[in-house]
C-alpha cells in the first residue's frame, strides 16, 4: 500500500512550509521513523520522519519549494509494488477559488475507477519526531473534497495575512511581522494604526503560541536562541493553558535598539506584555530570559505569579565565554554545529536543521551584531555581569529552577543555595538544554508550577 | 481687487469675448448660439458684439458643423464649436476622433487641428436618458486629444482660453448645473493650465478626487465630514486628458485612503483610472484601506427627477462612502 507524503502541519498557525533537505533519494528505500526530510516552516526548522517503509518515488517537491500544508510532496511505495500516483485533481474536481489550484494533489484522495489511490492512505504528521499513533484518514465527503482539511470556511490555504499595502510597509520598515499583529480592520484586516500601535512602544516581537483565557505562561529564550525554542516544549501543554512567546531584542525578528544592555531586554519584555494586557505571568526563562524572567519578578509592571528559570543566568560568576565568542564568530555550518554541540548533551534534542536555521536568519537580519553588542553587555571579562541572586530572597510567588548537570554554558551548582521555598531540579545527563533535552519532563514540570500559581493567586 | 463674481455660464462667455476680441483667428459654431443666444443662454448677446460671422449659427448637423470647425483649424484659424448636449456630439465623433485627434500625427506634425469643442453635460436638468450622459472617460481615450472638466467659473474661463491658444484638439466639457454657479473670476485674460488638477480642500483623513457638479459635492460632504473629525481632501481632477497623476498620488501618499467620485456610469469611467493610477504608483504602498469609486449607476440616466438625482452619487452618498472608508468598515 503506497503512503503519500505531504506536507505536515506541525504547529496550530501554520498554512505552508519550505522543503528542507531530503534525507534520502528518490529511489531510495526509507525505513519508517528515519529522518525523512525537512522543513522550514516560517517559525522554525524541523525534521520529519518517514511515515512508512517502502521506496520514495514521485518526489514532488525540492530544496526551498514552499509548499500548503497538505501538500503531496512524495509517495512511499512497498517494495515490488507498482503504483501510480492519482493524476492532478485540479481539473477532476472543481476547485472554487483560484488560490487553491495551486495545491498540488496531495488535498485529494483518489478518485473512483483511477486505479491505485484506493490503496493509498493518507499521512497526516501532526508532530514532529514520528508519525503520530493515530492516522487521522480523511475520508472523502459527498462533494468529494476530503473532510477535516482545511479548504472552507473562508480559510485559503497559504493565504498571507490581511494586511492593507500601508500597514505591509510600515511593518516591512520596522522589522516587524504581520503574524504578529491584531488587525482592526474588517475581518481582521491589519491596517497602519495597527502595527503602528503594536509596534510603536516597543519594538519587541512577540506571538501567541496559545491564545485563552486567564494569566498566560510568557516564554523568555536564552542567548542567541529565539521564541521557536519554546515550541517543542509547548507543544507537550495543555491548549487551555495560553502563552505569549517573546524575542528578546537582538533576537529573532526583534531588532536590538541604541540602548544594548540588559536593563534593556527587562524593559522591552515588559513593555511587550504591557502592550499585549499581560498584567500577570507565569514567567519562564531559559539561560538570560531567566535571568530576565527573575528581574521582570522582582519588579513592579508585571505580576509573576510563577517563575521557572532554567539553567538561568545571573546566578554566579562563572559562564562559558569561549561558547560565546565561538557562537558568535562561526559563520559556516561546519564551525557552528561544534557549538551548537556544546549545549547539549544529547546533540539530537537540539534538531539537525538548528544551525543552518540560525545561518540563515543571520543573512537575513543583524543578529550577530546584535548579539556581539549584547554580549559586551552581560559579560565582564569573560565573566557574568548580571547578578539575579539578589533578587531571589524569599519568592513571593511559587518558583522552580531547573538544571541540566552536564551543562557547559552555566554551571548548575550556581543555582545552590538559594531559597529553601524555591524548588530545584537537577536532571542528570542534560546540558543547558532542558526544554529541550527532558521536554516531557519540563513540561510536566510546567503544568504543576502554572497549577501552583493559579492556587497562590486566589 | 476685491473678488468679482461671475456665473459659470457668464465666465465662459466673458472669455469667449476676450479670445474674439485679441485674436481674429477665433471665431463660434453651433445651434442656436447666434441670436438665440445658445440652448443654455451662454454665448449670449455675443453675435450682437461681434456679428454672424464670427458668432455662427450652423445647420443640424453636428457632423457637418464639427467637420466645418476641423477643417477651418486646419486652415489656420481658431473656431470653438458649441455642441448643445455632449451627447449629440456622438453624431460628430469621426471628426473629432478619427480627424481632429489624428491628423497631426498622421501628417508628421506637418498641420495642427486648433480647434475647440465645448460640450455642455451631466444630468440634473430633467433632460432624460439622451441628454443628460457623462462621456467625457469617452473621449479622454483619445490619444490626440486634450480634455478638460472645469469647475468654477474662474477655471472655465481660463482653461477656455488656454484651450483657444493651445495648437491641439481640446474638448472642454461644462456641467450644466454649474452654468449658474457664481464665483470669484479675475478679469482680462488668464489661462489655467490644461494638465494640473488642483486642491480644492486640505485634509489628511481622506483623499476624495472628484470631477465638475462632483467636486462640490464632495467639497459639501468634507464639511459634513469634518464635523465627524473626518478630513477629508478635495482634489479637482479639472484635466482628464493628460491627467495630473502627481497630485493624485502625492495626495494618497498623504491620507492613505482613495474615494474617486465622478458622474459619468461607474464601470469602466473616470475612477477605474484613478483608481489605477494609484495602484501602480508608489502611492500603493500607502494605501490602507481598499479604493473606493463612486460613479454613475449602471443605467442610463432616467426622466424622472427622483430617480435622475439617485442615479449619480449625491452628497450623503459621498459622505457615506467615506466614512466606511475613514472608520476603516471596507
């Protein structure tokens, strides 16, 4: 039985993605669960495993073709068995808007009478890491259209946001993304006064991985890393939990002002939770967003009503300036994997695309020099010139911090001494990486400190 | 000097008389517009001023009379041939579009057709479906020809003049309503150039281009408007043939948002051209709202006096259509 292969949603907002890398040929065999291809969704880069064992055949789709998601971008043929692939859809069936005549055939089971489609089952990834457990199997509907997908309502697939050419330009000179965004205009249509206002006060990008009801978790990325770290943990919570992901500015899509200090970072951090009517969080920080995370705590604006900081810095002295400098001066992906390396134990947990992703966003925006501005900032000597410890008495509200015992970049023993009422877990055979490398963990982790700081609010 | 005040009909026939007066090339054709005093009484007492030779009468036939007008400009001479309704002016339209507008390319540049048509137009007179067209987009086709849309009294003499003096074909169309619309109108001879639209009403909340009766429409509706702390600017299109594009899209820089308001029927019109002017020029990347166009409705014009006032877009329409577009509600 053939599988066909499509383009994965792997996150909530997302309508395309960009063919990574082939992992293997066409013609070659693949066994099921082998890294297959990758992507790079808008957000991030991922790997996604074959759905199947079999020959990959019909390859549709290259390096750097953007593709809807649903897409057909291969077939995985069983060994010996011939197969066709269903012939294009696009003038079997009608197809209302002109939008959607670009999808390929992969929206499209077969037909009656074609011959093969029959046997062929649809492969919905929905996460990355391996196919899912169960395969959600569209089953046409009367109209023939495949049902669950999304093609009505309005949606088009692969549809930019709705933006007025003003409010386009406005974010285009500001570096800011429309995704980011409340358009005011109808139906949601972004206008001038809209990224103006969002993006006026505070140059920060931010974006709701979970929109709900109640205090959201914000997510606060480390050195050098973006909101898109935060995803694979996120994705392991609950969807009524709601969470804001920030750039912290030199980061991501947020650009790095005059001002390159870490009182800087506090300040566009809360002006951006401000602007998004975030009066209370559950902070979470990973490495200098703990640091910021702990500092955002400590002082009027936003009410923390928990804070997790892992492997934070500020907490001693010491830190890895070798790694920073090495980070930052590698410009290849042969000279930057070594660091990458560095931050984990499990090399793996960090996904093979992360260096060409960082690569790349550093063609397309100044982060290096951003983030060389920054650095002078935090390091003294080669030493932290941040000092959260202070800022750690007694917690007010329920805090955690969370170590990785092989870590490089921080030492984990820095985080000893503080607060018997702050919780401290050391996971062994983790580096700097815990959200990453003990996700599941983490995000348990995660789930009981949102918990206990609902519980402490009332 | 303070301002004087002319109508609209009296400003056109006070620059008729001055082009009579300074430049014996020039001289009047049409129906009715000797002693009769024209359909819309806007030569006037003229042929009394300067005689039947200068101020003719021609026979029905607005083929033959605009074909005398061509080919006494091709000898040299000035002639500003009346049309009593533009809509007649269909009968004519190979001369002034297969001759007027041609020959001086046809011929290498070796002729020049200095001729004027003035043609009164639009509706609100009660005059029904075949006298009462806005056709002017028609004719602002025509490569070859010049066109222009005056809306005041102080426009239509000065661009009837400079129409007079320019070497080439010019077309000016007269709203009928405006004939007897007063306004300041200097004295003694002016020209208004025949390719700028002017700014009728700064605003930085909306930019409405209108043409003719349409520009105080629109000029009445931005006081509405204001009231709402809408402002809106004003733009008198005045030439559709060349059109000003500078001002359009300097405009629309400015407020980021486009009503184009005209009379004549909205598919296809005057707006369609503004409209694109915008959308290719840097001017797009200013917009933030979609275009709005108010024109004519898809019909022709009808008898009924109720039914004529709700083909063509009136002030409360103008002003609802910008505030959909100001509120950000298209």
């Amino acid at each position: 039985m053939a599988v066909e292969i499509v383009m994965p949603r792997v996150d909530m907002d997302m309508t395309s993605g960009r063919m990574g890398r082939w992992h293997a040929p066409e013609g070659a065999h693949v066994e099921k669960g082998a890294t297959l291809f990758e992507i790079e969704t808008d957000k991030a880069a991922m790997e996604v495993d074959a759905p199947a064992s079999g020959v990959l055949k019909f390859v549709a789709a290259s390096e750097g073709d953007v593709l809807p998601v649903g897409a057909c971008i291969g077939w995985i043929v069983p060994e010996g068995e011939s197969f066709a692939p269903p012939p294009e859809k696009a003038d079997a069936l009608p197809i209302a808007r002109p939008e959607t005549s670009v999808l390929p055939n992969a929206l499209w089971r077969g037909r009656d009478g074609l011959g093969g489609p029959e046997s062929s089952q649809r492969i919905d990834q929905t996460q990355m890491g391996g196919p899912p457990p169960g395969l959600p199997h569209d089953s046409p509907s009367k109209d023939g259209r495949p049902s669950g997908r999304p093609m009505g309502g309005g949606e088009v697939v692969g549809e930019r946001p709705r933006a007025t050419p003003a409010a386009r330009r406005v974010a285009r000179e500001r570096g800011l993304r429309l995704e980011s965004v409340n358009g005011s205009g109808p139906r949601g249509r972004v206008q001038r006064r809209d990224v103006e206002q969002g993006g006026a006060a505070s140059n920060v990008h931010r974006l709701w991985l979970q929109r709900g009801e109640g205090a959201p978790i914000v997510f606060l990325h480390g050195f050098g890393a973006d909101l898109n770290g935060w995803r694979p943990v996120h994705r392991l919570l609950p969807e009524t939990l709601p969470a804001l992901a920030i750039d912290l500015p030199g980061h991501g899509l947020s650009p790095l002002g005059e001002e390159a200090s870490f009182a800087a970072l506090v300040e566009a951090a809360r002006a951006a939770l401000i602007e998004e009517g975030v009066g209370a969080a559950h902070l979470i920080g990973h490495s200098l967003g703990g640091a910021v995370a702990a500092t955002l705590a400590h002082e009027p604006g936003v009410k923390a009503l928990s804070l997790m900081l892992i492997a934070p810095a500020g907490l001693g002295p010491e830190t890895n300036a070798a790694f920073f400098n090495g980070f930052l001066q590698a410009d290849t992906e042969a000279a930057l994997t070594p660091w990458l390396h560095m931050l984990a134990t499990d090399a793996a947990a960090l996904g093979s695309a992360l260096a060409r992703t960082t690569l790349r966003q550093r063609r397309e925006r100044p982060l290096v020099a951003d983030q060389r501005r920054l650095a002078k900032a935090i390091l003294a000597g080669g030493r932290q010139a941040i000092d959260i410890r202070g800022l750690l008495p007694t917690p007010e509200a329920p805090t955690k911090i969370v170590v990785g015992l092989e870590d490089r970049i921080t030492p984990p023993h820095q985080a000893e001494g503080l607060s018997g009422l702050i919780a401290l877990h050391r996971f062994a055979h983790v580096g700097h990486m815990p959200h990453l490398e003990a996700r599941r963990e983490v995000a348990a982790l995660i789930e009981e400190l949102v918990r206990a700081g609902q519980r402490s609010q009332r | 000097m303070s301002a004087r005040e002319l109508s609209y009909a009296e400003a056109i026939r006070e620059a008729l008389g001055i082009a009579l007066e300074h430049d014996e090339r020039v001289f009047l054709m049409g129906e009715d517009i000797g002693v009769y005093g024209g359909a819309f009484q806007v030569t006037g007492d003229l042929v009394e001023r300067f005689g039947e030779e200068r101020v003719m009468d021609t026979p029905i036939s607005e083929l033959g009379g605009a074909g005398v007008a061509v080919g006494a400009a091709l000898t040299g001479m000035r002639p500003v041939y009346e049309f009593q309704f533009s809509d007649f002016s269909m009968l004519a339209m190979e001369q002034i579009v297969n001759q007027a507008a041609k020959l001086r390319y046809m011929l290498g540049g070796a002729v020049n057709v200095p001729v004027v048509f003035r043609m009164p137009t639009g509706s609100g007179l009660g005059g029904a479906a075949q006298h009462s067209q806005s056709i002017e987009a028609w004719y602002a086709h025509v490569p070859g020809l010049k066109v222009v849309e005056p809306s005041t009294p102080e426009d239509v003499k000065g661009m009837l003049l400079a129409a007079i003096k320019d070497p080439d074909p010019v077309i000016v169309f007269e709203h009928k309503l405006l004939y007897k619309m007063k306004g300041a109108t200097p004295e003694g001879y002016y020209e208004t150039p025949l390719d700028r639209a002017v700014i009728r009403r700064e605003g930085g909340g909306l930019t409405i281009v209108a043409t003719a009766i349409m520009v105080h429409r629109a000029l009445e509706a931005a006081d509405i408007l204001a009231k709402d702390g809408i402002e809106a600017e004003v733009i008198d299109l005045r030439c559709l043939r060349p059109i000003d594009k500078d001002a359009i899209v300097s405009s629309v820089k400015k407020t980021g948002r486009l009503l184009a308001v005209y009379e004549g029927v909205k598919t296809l019109g005057i707006g369609a051209e503004i409209s694109a002017i915008v959308a290719e020029s840097e001017a797009f990347d200013y917009l933030d709202a979609p275009i709005l166009r108010l024109g004519g409705v898809e019909a022709p014009i009808p008898y009924s006096p109720i039914l004529e006032k709700a083909a063509v877009p009136q002030v409360e329409d103008i002003v609802a259509a910008a505030r959909r577009l100001a509120h950000g509600e298209v």
